[in-house]
C-alpha cells in the first residue's frame, strides 16, 4: 500500500469535514433515486445499522461503510460499483422474503 492510499483510507474512516459528508450524501442521494428507493424507514434495519430515522439515512450509512471496507472515497468513479452493489444488496434481501 502506498503512502498515498493509507492516506485516503485513513481520511475517509470517519468522514470529519464538511466535504466529505457531503460527498457520502451526495453520493447517497444519487444511489436512492437511481435505485427510486422511496421515502420511510423500511431501509433501516436491512442497510443501516438501526440507529438511523429514514431509508435515505440507512443508505448513507451503507455507502459509508462500503466506502471504509474497499478504502475509496466518493465520488463518480465508485457511483456505478456502488450502485450495482446496492442494486445487488437489495435483490438478495428481496429473494430471501420468498424463501
């Protein structure tokens, strides 16, 4: 791992500034209209980790901690392995109903 990816690991583990919380909601906000998940809180148990209030919440968290587990920040160039996995995410959720 080099320097510069350490650093970006270790910037993006608690978003701190202003700029980085609003790229994760940005980030967020993309995901949930392009997936048209719905205002509620039907989300929260299944993407977040319960302490969240609404679906948009729950998938902040998810997109944060996607984000801590592959060590990449927010932006366009993760939107669409985001989106995929979150598309993916709520499939098998779905599917496991049906079982």
């Amino acid at each position: 791992m080099t320097k510069r990816q350490a650093t970006t690991i270790s910037t993006w583990l608690m978003p701190s500034t202003p700029a980085e919380r609003r790229a994760i909601r940005n980030t967020a906000r993309a995901l949930c209209y392009g997936l048209r998940i719905p205002d509620g809180d039907h989300l929260v148990m299944i993407l977040g980790n319960g302490d969240e209030k609404t679906n948009f919440d729950a998938v902040q968290t998810w997109v944060r901690d996607q984000l801590l587990m592959s060590g990449q920040a927010p932006g366009r160039a993760n939107l669409n392995r985001l989106f995929h996995a979150l598309e993916g995410e709520l499939c098998r959720w779905e599917a496991s109903l049906w079982q």
